[in-house]
C-alpha cells in the first residue's frame, strides 16, 4: 500500500517505526520541509523535502515523530493546548542534521467547522552556528568535553537535559558551563549565545 493510498482511506493509520539504520539524508542545506498533520499527528501531506526526511528515518513517514522521545512528548503536549497564534520552535539534531522545528495551527483552523491541522515546517540549518562555536572553540581554548556541553546548551536544553544526553551528571555539565564562561569572559548563558551567534574570527 502506498502512501498516497494510506492516507486517503478512511482505515485507522498503522503503527510506524522509525527504521533502525538510516540512509544517507539527500536533504539540500536549507531546504525547506513542510508536513501537514492532522489533530493526531498523522501526516496528511508533505512536500518533498520533507519526503526526503522520511526516506532517511529522520521523521516518521505516517504519524510525526521523531528519534527524540523528549522532543515528541514536547509536540503532543504543545499540540494538545495549541492556540491559533501560538507557534511552537524547537532545534533537533539527529546523526549529523541539525535542523530547526517550528509548529502552528492551520491557518483554516480559525474555522469551527474545519477540523484542526498543523503544520511543520522543518529547515536543516547549513551548520553556520556549528562552525562559529568551532571557531569560538578553538580561539578561547574550549576541551572537546566543554564544547559538545556549549553544543547542546546552544540547542536550548538545560542542564539536566545535556547531562542526560552526554551521559555525565549534571555538576559536570555545570562545571563546564562555569568554564565555558570564563574561557570566553561572559557571564549567562545568553551571553555566551549571543557571542558565539556574533562570532567572525
């Protein structure tokens, strides 16, 4: 049964898993990724970029989801309570992508009689701020340890959240932070963010 076929019956959707191995992403840098799901998530409609995610296991090609279990339950929560102005943005990094994540109701939404859609737009960012957090790295003298932490920290997560995906404990992930801030003569975390966003060496 094809996609298309999917989707057009009136069957319950299957249960999809996102493939173990994943194949090379062919996504063009900057590419724009654009799904259309229904109340429940389930993919209604997708352009091609986003056809391409779903071919490399990035994202699930029947009901959205991705490998990040946190990021999911952050999706279905938001869509849960989701207003017609609201928009949720979120960063995901899966095996080498790093993409930005932004999801908003329909704008048909506004209509009772409509039933409620999402869309997400999806867009692999070109790595720009990878390569100005290399440069800050290497100038400011930052250990590989201290820069995979100011990594995760620049995605938006707190310290639990990078100690849980380092595998370290949080104190670690703290003591870095504190080195991280002396090395570069800042003092928050949006300092430091701002710095590395401002960087040109």
């Amino acid at each position: 049964m094809s996609i298309a076929e999917t989707f057009s019956s009136n069957t319950p959707h299957p249960t999809y898993r996102l493939p173990q191995q994943r194949e090379h992403a062919t996504l063009a840098a900057g590419a724009i990724c654009v799904f259309t799901l229904d109340a429940e998530l389930h993919v209604e409609r997708m352009n091609a970029g986003a056809l391409a995610l779903t071919r490399a296991g990035i994202v699930s090609a029947l009901r959205f989801a991705t490998r990040d279990r946190e990021l999911n339950s952050r999706l279905q929560r938001w869509c849960r309570l989701a207003t017609p102005e609201a928009e949720l943005r979120l960063s995901y990094r899966d095996a080498g992508s790093s993409l930005a994540l932004a999801i908003s109701l329909a704008e048909d939404c506004n209509d009772a009689a409509e039933p409620v859609r999402f869309v997400v737009v999806m867009q692999e960012q070109a790595g720009a701020i990878d390569r100005k957090l290399a440069d800050v790295a290497r100038d400011h003298g930052l250990t590989g340890a201290e820069a995979r932490v100011a990594e995760r920290l620049l995605l938006g997560e707190n310290t639990i959240q990078v100690a849980r995906k380092l595998g370290v404990a949080p104190t670690t992930v703290r003591t870095h932070l504190q080195r991280i801030l002396a090395k570069t003569d800042t003092h928050r975390q949006s300092e430091f963010a701002c710095l590395v966003a401002r960087y040109s060496n």
